[in-house]
C-alpha cells in the first residue's frame, strides 16, 4: 500500500525571510510593470528634462547645472507625480490578492501576520527610491552631458535620502488607512479627508510640527555651505514622525484581514488575539518612544525656544503698536559711532558681542529715558548706559526703557556698552537661524540694539490691521514733510557714523566687515580679523565668515577682490570686469569713488540679494555665481547686478534721502540708470530691447498686484516694482529725451551738492529739481510726466508694407497708432494729449540671422494715426513703433511687426 507522505511549513528566521523576500518580489513586480508607474515615471522624466534644459533665473538666463540645481528642479518636476505614484499603489497593494480573487489561497498560507503589510510598505519604499534614483541619474547625464559642472553623488544621496521620506511616510500612512477602513474607496477618501485636514490646520496657523503630520522645519542646501546645523531639526522631527508610523504599521497588522472574515467585530476580535506578545510589546515600545520623543522635541521647540505661531506673532506686533505707539516721535540720542569685538563660533553657530556706541544727543532738550529695541530681546545679555535704572520691559516685544540718573543735556556725548550672546539652544520648530553658520556666516547690526520705536515692527497687512481693530497702516512720511526730514530712510536712530571692528572666527575661516584690515593676529587658536573705515559711514554694516577662495582684480589703484566658493568660479570674473567698468563710468559721469578698495563676498543661498554696504557687497551664491552666460544672447544679470551694487557706493552710500515718499529712487532707481548706462556700455544699444521689455513687463504685471495705491515715481513708497522697473523705465528714457550728458550733469551736482548730507536729508522733489536745471525747458511737461504722473502709451504697428525700387532700394510705408493716457492711484484713466518723440526703426536680418538696424529716427508725434514712409538699403523684414520699449507701453508685445513685400 501506498504510503502517505505528511507535509510540514519549514519554520524558523531563515524560512520566514525568504517568504518576505518572495512576497517583496510578488509585490514589487506587481508595481514595476504596472501601466499607472511606467506612464507616470515616464511622464515625471519628461517634466524635469524639460526643466533641467531650460532652467530659468533673473531675467530668464538660465543657471549652470550645479548639483543643487538640479535637485531643486528634480524635486520640483517628481513631487506631485511621486504623491499620487504612491498613494494610487497603496490602495491597488492592499487589494491587490483580493482584486484576482487569490487572497482566500495566499490568506492560508503560513505566513506571520506582519509579513504582508511589511512587504507592500517596502515596495512603497522601494518606489520610492526608484523614482528618485532614476531621477537622479537623468540629472547626473545631463550634467555630463553639459559637462560644465562637477558631478556630486554623495549630494545626491544625501539630498534625495533626506527628501524622501515624506512620500514613504504618505505612502504608509495610505496603507494603514486602507487596511483600517478595509475597503479600498473609503480608504481614498480618508486620505482625501487627511489632507484636507493638513492643509486647513496650516491655513488655521496650526503650525507646530509635533501635530501637523509628516511636517519638519526643511533643511535648505547650499553648496558652500552643504546642509550645515539645519539638518538636526529635520531629521529630530522625521524620526518623531517615522516612530509614529511605526505605531499606525504595527496597529494595522493587528487589524490585518485575512481569509473572508472582514466584519468589525470579527476583525477587532483578531486584533485582540494578535495584540499579545512581541506585536503588543512592539507597539506599546514604539508608542511609548513616540511619545517620550514629542516630549523631548516640545521641550526643545517650547520651553528652550520660543515657539510663536503666526497668529500669535501678528497678535504681538498689534500690541507691540498699540502698547507704544505712543513713543513713535520721542527724541531719542544719536549714534555717532560703533565699535565691536565679536567672538564668532561658526562651529557652534553661536555669536558673543562686545560693543560700544558713542551717542550724542541731538536735541534742544534734555533726554530722561533711553528706549532700547531688539529684535531677539533675550540676546541682549547687559547694557551699560551711562548710569540708568530699567523702568520697564516688554521683553515680548523687544523692547525696554531705561531712566537715565542723569537725563542727557543737548549736545552731551555718552558712550554705551552693550553685550549680546546668541546662543543656539537645541532644535527649534521653526528653520534654524541661518545668520551664523558652519561656513558662509552673514550677519548685519540689526542684531545689535537700537533706539526708540521700530516702526518696521507694525503690521503693515490691511486684512491682518483690520481683524484686530487698528485702522488703515501708517505710510511711509509724505513728501512735504519736513520734519521727518530729520532721519535718512535706512536708520532713524543714526546719520554718519565712525566705525570700527575686530572679529576671532574659526582658525580656518577669514572674516570680513566693512573697512580696511589693520590688523590680523590668532587668540586662544581663533583667527582675528581688525577693521576701521577711514570715513564717515551710513550705520549699516554686516560681517561675514567662511572658507573662500579669493580672484583679484583692479582699477587704477583700487584692488577688486572677490571672495567665493571654491567651486563657484564660473561668473567671477565677470564680476570683476563689472566692477572695474562700473567704477570707470561711476568716476567719470559723477564723483570719485569714495573707498580705497572694493569687495564682493558670496554668501550660502538662503537669501537671494546682494547688498550694497560700505565697500563690501555680500553677494547669494544663488543670483550670479552659478549664472549660466553661455549664451550670448541672455541677459548678463551677473554683470547687471554686480553693476548695480557698485552704484550703490554713490546712491545710498554717498547721497541718502530722508525718511519721506520718493527716497528710494535717491537709491534703487538711480542704480538702476547708472547699471543700464554700464550694461549700454558694454553690449550696445540693440542689446538692450530685452532688458527693457523685461522691465515694462514686470511693472505691468506688478502694479496689477498692487494693494495699496501706485504713486507717481517721484512718490514711491518703497513699492519694488516702481523704484526698481519703472525707475530703470523712466531714467532710461529721460537719457533719451535731454542727452546722457545733460542727465549726468545734473547727478554730479546732486552729488557734489548732497553728498554725505546732515540732516535735513535731500528728497526726490530736490532731484526733480536739479533735472530740470540741466534740462532744455521743452522737456518740462515729459519730466513731469515720468516723476509727477502715471502715465502709459498704447502703440503699436498697424501695418507695415515694403516695395523694391529700381535701383535696388526698398520703400516701407508704415501706419502706426499712438495714443497717451495717465492713472491714478487706483486705476482710473483719462486721455492724454500726445506731444511726444517715439523713435521709429525698420530691421533688416544679417547673414547669421542676427538683427540689423537699417532705419531708427524719432518721430515727433501729435496725432493717433501718423503714416511714415522711409527708404532703406537692404531688404526689410520688420518695423517697430518705439521697438526697444523705452516707453510704457501696456501692450508692448505689437510694438513690432513683420513687413510684408
């Protein structure tokens, strides 16, 4: 007789691991040669090509593809197709036995209860990281593939590891929902449910990352920097959030359905059974660590720091006004100079001042109190004012008024000692500072104290003003204000002040401020750095740290120097041949260069600025140093930029205007003429029209947003897209109407006559002015239009028709409309008389294609229909009608017209 052979499960570690090992492998090629990934992965790839090919920066010139770059775009192109990617095949795994009718077959099979939820969350994970693998293999091929930029690996894991938890954590979180609501729709619409929750809470300023799901403070990268201190405050939270997941995993194996059986009761039921042993001391580890670790992170983020939601940070600076608003105009002392020893640790992120100020009292009257203001109160650890009792402190607020024992008499000098250390106190919930770091330290005197009410504190939003009972915001002066002529609009509290600093930093490390080294020594094994300014100086000044490599340039006898990132060397020579243009023309259009030296310092990209301080210019590493220049017909911004900076040693560090409407057309427009008249220069006028109409487009579409009320520019209330767009606009054409020379003549004047001002501060009105001086009387009603009126232009080329003559020349008639209109502050219109110059060109096309000018002359314009008919020498192929957008054209776009034969 046949004998019966009995079956038994292998059991033990080994056999269960191959089980899991296959049920990956099930799982995995389920998803991998699913139609939904391939298209999807596909169509990801597709995206960030396309925007790692075309990555566009300031005025569409494309950066280099430094590694940074290239992830920022991977991330930005995979984000939303990876969420989806995940959160479809979390459903589509959970079902996925079920969907085939096989689960009552492999529910039988002897396998743990955790080994099938533990395979589908490491598939999840896995494609994951298929996605971002391949993503950051495509971005490694077309680095290579430009060959520009070195190729950094080590930044890609590192980057891609950090950033991908979020989707594992969404993923799995899409699976336990599936698996607790055990049907696959109900399970989509939780998570619908979840996330609209996540989003309402944020919207809610329920900010706090121990309660907001898969959140954490971001750890920004930048190369010179890498991802310095901020990664701890990531990663505290992602393991805070990883534990929770862990919790909701092991409380779905428990609810795990296997087999037919899948109504609540029998399910709780299960989940009772299974609830005991490891799973029941697994889940009781992970919730007990999940807890005990929110408690660490809220100790951190609420009781060793500050936490403050937005709405309570909005609360705070309404009192902050309603509680002493009442101090706005009191007189308070003047500094007259600073000094400070700084010890900074970058290694630490930590900053220990020593400063003293010598502060004058400017007024008629005896002070009794000195007010203090500090951005972070708990950073002033002493102040030494002379002798002075504290007779109150908002320490909320910033703010604390001390009684002086002996008020100040007019005209009486005092000097005043202060101590500030900041510290980093563990993680925050917020990013972590980024003023002091490893390498690239940037830091300004706002850390430091001031005096009397900081108006820059109010809430300047209407809705916000509104909601707690304050009225309409207080504007900037208005222009005829003369007492507010006092102050200069970067610093109430000073007007030109001596200067001077010694920094210790790490051994390794060069640090800088404005001024000349005088001395460098090492104390206690920290590297020592003294400065002085020879001359008076705004009281606006930063200090820098780090590891640069440093290019070094002339002009005359003033060294250039640039400090950068050892591999941000691409643009710095274009820098350098910036500043040494701009200094050429600055000389001999205005006044001579007031400093003996000029520096450009690159700083880690957290902010996207360069700054104008006395000398020095902290320049991102994002706005020029990985500018891509290859292409010969982008807009050289790192020149532009580089150009503007410069500029600003004469308007801001030479001439201030007063704390009234218009000061920042002293400084932000007329640096902005100054850059234009150097790129001019440099690339001719022709090259010009892309800038300009990049310009107009950008006022255009701003003063759309405006919230407030647009201001003739001579009015502007530091409004970015007049001062910056409609100043370039305005100078550029005002160049064109009365001559670069006689503009420049009136600048040199204003230069020469407000220079280095005491108060009271020179104003726009007294610019106008000097404008006017130098400029033929004719043009009196256009500069009253550019700086006193709103004005727009509605040009265009109707028709634009071209005939061969015999001898070989071509006619172009052209039929043009013009019309002028002005706006108010609102927006409402009425008609303007035309009685302009608008230049008229026809172009030809040379042998590569580029553009020829074959006619351009001004064409005096009173009328809305002028017909023009020119003959020209070679074959026309379009006219404009102002074609290099030197007006403000609302419709800029018709200003040109292909010429048909």
């Amino acid at each position: 007789l046949p004998t019966a052979i009995r079956m038994e499960p292998r059991s033990g570690a080994l056999n269960v691991a191959r089980q899991f090992l296959q049920q990956l492998r099930f799982d995995v090629k389920g998803v991998f040669r699913s139609v939904p990934f391939l298209v999807m992965l596909a169509f990801a790839m597709i995206n960030f090509i396309g925007a790692a090919l075309n990555q566009g920066d300031m005025y569409g010139t494309p950066l280099l593809p430094v590694s940074s770059q290239m992830l920022a775009s991977l991330q930005g192109s995979f984000s939303w197709m990876l969420i989806i990617i995940v959160l479809f095949h979390a459903g589509e795994l959970v079902w996925k036995e079920r969907a085939v009718r096989i689960h009552e077959v492999t529910d039988a099979m002897p396998l743990p209860d955790w080994l099938p939820l533990s395979a589908k969350f490491c598939t999840l994970v896995l494609v994951v990281a298929s996605f971002q693998a391949t993503g950051a293999l495509v971005a490694m091929a077309i680095q290579g593939f430009k060959g520009t930029v070195a190729i950094e690996p080590a930044v890609y894991l590192k980057t891609l590891s950090v950033d991908s938890l979020i989707y594992v954590l969404m993923g799995g979180a899409a699976l336990c929902l599936q698996v607790l609501s055990n049907n696959k729709f109900a399970g989509y619409a939780l998570l619908i449910l979840v996330l609209v929750v996540q989003a309402t809470l944020g919207m809610l300023d329920y900010t706090h990352h121990l309660y907001t799901f898969g959140s954490w403070p971001i750890a920004p990268y930048s190369d010179m920097n890498g991802y310095g201190h901020f990664l701890r405050g990531q990663l505290a939270f992602e393991g805070y959030w990883l534990l929770f997941m862990a919790v909701l995993l092991l409380v779905s194996v428990a609810m795990w359905v296997r087999g037919s059986e899948s109504s609540w009761g029998r399910r709780l039921s299960r989940a009772r059974e299974r609830m005991r042993g490891r799973l029941a001391w697994a889940t009781a580890l992970a919730a007990v660590a999940f807890v005990a670790w929110g408690g660490v992170l809220f100790w951190n983020t609420n009781v060793r720091n500050t936490f403050i939601a937005p709405d309570r940070q909005l609360d705070l600076q309404a009192r902050y006004e309603t509680a002493l608003g009442g101090f706005r105009k009191l007189p308070q002392p003047r500094i007259l100079a600073a000094s400070t020893e700084i010890d900074l640790r970058p290694e630490t992120q930590a900053l220990h001042v020593r400063g003293r100020y010598r502060i004058v009292n400017p007024h008629d009257a005896p002070i009794e109190e000195i007010h203090v203001a500090m951005a972070e109160d708990e950073t002033l650890a002493s102040i030494d004012l002379g002798g002075a009792s504290l007779a109150r402190h908002e320490q909320a607020l910033g703010y604390r008024i001390y009684r002086l024992d002996t008020p100040m008499q007019p005209g009486e000098t005092r000097d005043v000692d202060f101590v500030v250390d900041r510290v980093p106190r563990g993680i925050t919930n917020d990013v972590a500072q980024h003023e002091v770091v490893e390498n690239g330290s940037f830091f300004n005197n706002r850390l430091f104290p001031a005096f009397g009410y900081q108006a820059g504190a109010e809430i300047m939003d209407r809705n916000e003003r509104r909601k707690r009972g304050l009225g309409e915001a207080r504007r900037m002066n208005p222009l005829e204000d003369e007492a507010a002529r006092a102050n200069n609009y970067v610093d109430d509290d000073a007007d030109w002040i001596d200067f001077k600093t010694t920094i210790c930093t790490a051994p390794d490390q060069t640090a800088l401020a404005p001024g000349y080294l005088t001395r460098r020594f090492e104390r206690d094994g920290r590297a020592c750095f003294s400065y002085e300014m020879d001359r008076p100086m705004l009281n606006y000044y930063a200090f820098l740290s780090g590891r640069w490599e440093v290019a070094k340039g002339r002009y005359k006898d003033i060294p250039i120097e640039v400090y950068h990132h050892p591999g941000h060397a691409f643009n710095v020579q274009r820098m350098i041949e910036a500043a040494r243009k701009s200094l050429a023309y600055y000389e001999e259009a205005f006044t001579p260069y007031q400093h003996r030296q000029l520096r450009i310092l690159e700083f880690p990209g957290y902010e996207t600025f360069a700054q104008s301080f006395a000398n020095t210019i902290p320049y991102s590493e994002r706005i020029g140093f990985i500018a891509d220049l290859g292409d010969p017909e982008a807009i050289d911004y790192v020149f532009y930029v580089t150009a503007h900076e410069v500029a600003h040693q004469w308007w801001a560090h030479q001439v201030i205007g007063a704390d009234v409407q218009g000061a920042t057309v002293l400084s932000e427009s007329l640096s902005q003429y100054s850059a234009l008249m150097v790129m001019e220069r440099e690339y001719g006028r022709e090259k010009m029209r892309r800038f300009l109409r990049h310009e107009l487009d950008s006022y255009l579409s701003d003063r759309g947003g405006e919230r407030l009320e647009e201001l003739p520019l001579y009015r502007v209330e530091n409004q970015p897209y007049i001062h910056y767009r409609k100043g370039a606009l305005v100078f550029y054409r005002l160049r064109e109407e009365i001559g670069e020379a006689a503009l420049n003549r009136a600048l040199k004047r204003f230069l020469q006559d407000k220079g280095y001002q005491s108060p009271p501060y020179t104003t726009s009105a007294e610019l106008v002015d000097y404008i006017r001086a130098e400029a033929p009387a004719a043009a009196g009603p256009l500069i009253t239009d550019l700086f006193e009126k709103i004005s727009f232009y509605d040009n265009r080329v109707e028709a634009a028709q071209a005939r061969r003559r015999e001898d070989g020349k071509y006619e172009v008639t052209l039929s043009l409309h013009a019309a002028k209109r002005y706006a108010d502050g609102i927006g409402k219109e009425t008609a303007g008389t035309l009685d302009d110059w608008i230049e008229v060109g026809v172009f030809g096309e040379g042998e590569e294609g580029e553009e020829t000018v074959l006619y351009l002359e001004r064409l005096h314009v009173t009328r809305g229909d002028p017909a023009v008919t020119v003959v020209v020498d070679a074959l026309p192929v379009e006219a404009g009608f102002d074609p290099y957008n030197k007006l403000i054209d609302r419709v800029s776009s018709d200003n040109r017209k292909r010429i048909s034969l």
